[in-house]
C-alpha cells in the first residue's frame, strides 16, 4: 500500500531545507554549520535561520543544502547527533 501523501524526493535536491534543534549556547551554531559544510561543501551560509525556544534552553539552526543522496542525509544526521548537543534533526 502506497501512502498518496507521501513526498518523493529526487537527487540531487537543490535548496534542501535542514533544520537542527539542539542545546543553546556558545559555538553550537558554529558546529552546526561545521559540520555541514563538510557534507555539503556548496552549503551557503546566506540561507541561516535561527530561533530561540521560548526559555533559551533550545536553538533552533536552519540552513539550505544541495542534498545529494539518503546517504549523505544519514552522514550528516549522525555527525550531529554524535555532539552530545543536538537533538533533533529534520
């Protein structure tokens, strides 16, 4: 059976939406887009969005990627995680 809401997605994606929620504080933007960069070189930092949980325990990094494969999406999902910082990854 076949999910009709399902979206499909084609690689390369440009303009991939990544969203990463994790612990706030000083330099956790700066590895986000680390570590970022190192799987998705063409990453531009222009596409930055940040948000704040209402008590400033959380932050919120959203940047755009060109997406090359469920592969590098894995890659970079578990480099996050492996921080300790990071909770989330959408």
């Amino acid at each position: 059976m076949t999910d009709a809401n399902a979206v499909t997605i084609e690689f390369p994606c440009e303009r991939y939406p990544i969203k990463v929620i994790g612990d706030a504080g000083e330099g956790f933007v700066e590895l986000v887009i680390e570590i970022l960069g190192r799987h998705a070189p063409d990453l531009d930092a222009g596409t930055l969005v940040l948000r704040d949980s209402r008590n400033g325990r959380y932050q919120t990094v959203q940047l755009l990627i060109t997406a090359t494969g469920i592969e590098q999406l894995q890659d970079i999902n578990s480099e996050l995680r492996a921080t300790g910082r990071v909770h989330m990854v959408l």
